[in-house]
C-alpha cells in the first residue's frame, strides 16, 4: 500500500469547490428510477443516459471530482466507442466503482438487512484497478424503528465495512465508507442523532481494529434529519448543526474528506443543509457531497428518454453540481436556485 497515493486521491475526490457524483444504481435500482420517467431500462438505454451525465462537460470539469459506477457501466463504451471511463477521466474526474452486492436479511434480527460481497472482493479489486477504478464504495443501511437498529445489525454491518475498507487499501483503492442511517422511518431528529452517533462510533472502532488509514479514505454519512414521517420537522440550521456534532463527536481529524449522501432529501434541501454545514466552518475535514438522486433527479426527470432533451438535461445536471459545489465551500444562496427556475 502506498499511502501517499491514497491520501492524494482521497483529498482529489473533496477537493475545493467539488463533489462525487453517485451513478452507480444497481439493475434494479436504475430500473425503478426509468419506470418513473417512463423509460425502458435497456443496456443501452442506461449508457446512453450515463453517457449523457459524464458529457455534460461544464458539471463535469467543475462541480464533479469523481463519479461511482456500477459494474456494468465501468466496462462500457459509448456510443462512438470510447470507453466511458475514458470519457468522465478526460474531463479530470476520477472513476471509481460500488463493489458490495447489496442486503441480505440479517438472520435472528427480524427488519434488519446485511450488506453482502465480501468473499471474492479481494480478487475482484485488481481487476477494478485495472480497468482505471481509484475508489470504491460499499453502502451498510441502517435502519431506524421499534427496538432497531440492534447492535448486532450496527456490528455486522460496521465489520463488513472495514473488512472491505481494508481491502481496498490493500489493492490501492480509496474505499467510500458509507454506513446509511436511512431517514425513512417517523423518528424524529434527535433519534436520528443517537442512532448516527452509535453507528459512526462503532465503524471507527471496526476501521481501527482492521488498520485501516484514516488518510486513506472518505466517510460517505447521512446527514442528522428527522425520518420523512415524521411530523417533527427540523430547520437548515437544526440539521446543519446536528450533523456536525455527530461528526465531530466520532470522526477523527484524520479522515480525508467526507462526502454525504442524500438519502432521499429533497433537491435544494440537500444543498441547503451542505452549505449550513460549510457555513458553520472550522472543521477539520473536508464536507462535500457525493449525491445519486439529488444530482440527478433533474437530469432524468428532464430527459425522458428522448435525445431533444439530452441539452437540457445537461444543463439541468450542471446546475445542480453547481448549486452542491458552492454548498460544498458554504457560497450557496437561495435566490440562485430561483434565477435558474
Ligand atoms: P443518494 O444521494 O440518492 O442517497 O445516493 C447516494 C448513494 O450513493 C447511496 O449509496
């Protein structure tokens, strides 16, 4: 392991001014997000749609640091042939690829899932190397009810994640740690709170017993919102000062960079609670966002499928990267999101 190389890559990916774009919906994943926009979720269908995101240069050259792919997309070409991971690195963004293989029910743990693909991921990742892969990313959720999460499901999920961090080190991978605290339950913010404190806890504690280097990677958390049932709504400046408690509380200064996820977060919410957090300054890491839906949901909802729309939808796409690159050095306004509308 060379962790200087590691270091440099993770500080690129929240580097100034930018973030990651997630793209790495699993079949299904992608399919229900096409359902929705009434499109067919065809292999060609899903590159023509990645190709279109990964040439949107302004967003790309900007806003974008790095984009997570999905297996299938990390070895296709677009439509004149270039391989796409050609394509998002001549725009100076580093490819890098989602290696778990999603949940599986956690047994004795009724509602609570594991997240699966460890047994062949150490010979899996050189190939990913290979193919111009720097990072990776593996997603734990967690899930916030009566009685749950119960520790076992926080423990398992925290050792697979530094099971695989480690590897990832170990091939010369920047590993994204994402332990997803969802934010679907009617728990309000303070629950929340208590749950991501707990499992941010438990990850480092599984980070360091694996040798994991903090240098060497980037924290992909959710932020401390109340669960969308909630009737208890929480404010920016609530969120924003909540998240960085937690963060602070748990995550050594030594971690690269972290890069949230959106969870399910409206749009502008998103981007508003990362520019509070920005705002709030003084922290030791890097914050930025690596969002899938709140980066593309315009783009798609745009789109439609149709190659008319293929212009708009980039500027849709490079709008939001934009909007989240000035959250993410706390420079948003309110008032740029209505000039735009
Ligand atoms: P969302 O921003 O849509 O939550 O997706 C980010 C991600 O990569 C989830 O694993």
């Amino acid at each position: 392991m060379n962790l200087a190389e590691l270091n440099k890559v993770a500080l690129a990916m929240v580097a100034p001014g930018k973030g990651i774009l997630a793209a790495d919906e699993s079949s299904g994943t992608i399919k229900k997000r096409f359902d929705a926009i009434g499109v067919e979720s065809t292999e060609d269908a899903r590159r023509d749609y990645r190709e279109m995101l990964f040439r949107s240069t302004e967003a790309m050259k900007n806003h974008i640091s790095g984009v997570i792919l999905y297996d299938e997309t990390i070895w296709q070409k677009a439509k004149d042939g270039t391989p796409l991971v050609e394509i998002i690195k001549k725009s100076g963004a580093i490819p890098g690829i989602k290696v778990d293989e999603g949940t599986k029910p956690l047994p004795f743990a009724p509602g609570e899932l594991v997240t699966i693909g460890l047994d062949k991921l150490a010979d899996r990742l050189p190939k990913y190397f290979e193919q111009g892969a720097r990072f990776a990313k593996w997603r734990a959720v967690i899930d916030v009810g009566a009685g749950i999460p119960s520790y076992n499901c926080i423990k398992a999920n925290a050792h697979a994640l530094a099971r695989y961090a480690a590897l990832c080190q170990a091939a010369q991978i920047v590993p994204i740690v994402e332990p997803e605290v969802l934010m679907d339950g009617g728990h309000d913010i303070d629950r929340c709170f208590e749950v991501t404190e707990k499992v941010l806890k438990v990850v480092f504690n599984e980070l360091f017993d694996a040798h994991v280097q903090l240098e060497g990677m980037v924290l992909k958390p959710n932020m401390v919102v109340p669960g969308k049932k909630s009737a208890k709504r929480a404010s920016v400046e609530q969120v924003a000062e909540q998240t960085v408690t937690a963060l602070k509380i748990c995550v050594p200064a030594l971690v690269a960079g972290i890069a949230f996820l959106s969870g399910g977060q409206s749009d502008e919410d998103a981007t508003a609670h990362l520019d509070a957090m920005n705002k709030i300054g003084n922290l030791p890491w890097p914050l930025t966002f690596s969002y899938g839906r709140a980066l593309q949901h315009a783009p798609q909802t745009t789109w439609k499928g149709k190659s008319e729309n293929v212009a708009a939808a980039q500027r849709a796409f490079s709008h939001r990267a934009k909007m989240n690159g000035l959250a993410a050095l706390g420079q948003w306004k309110a008032d740029l999101e209505k000039k735009a509308a």
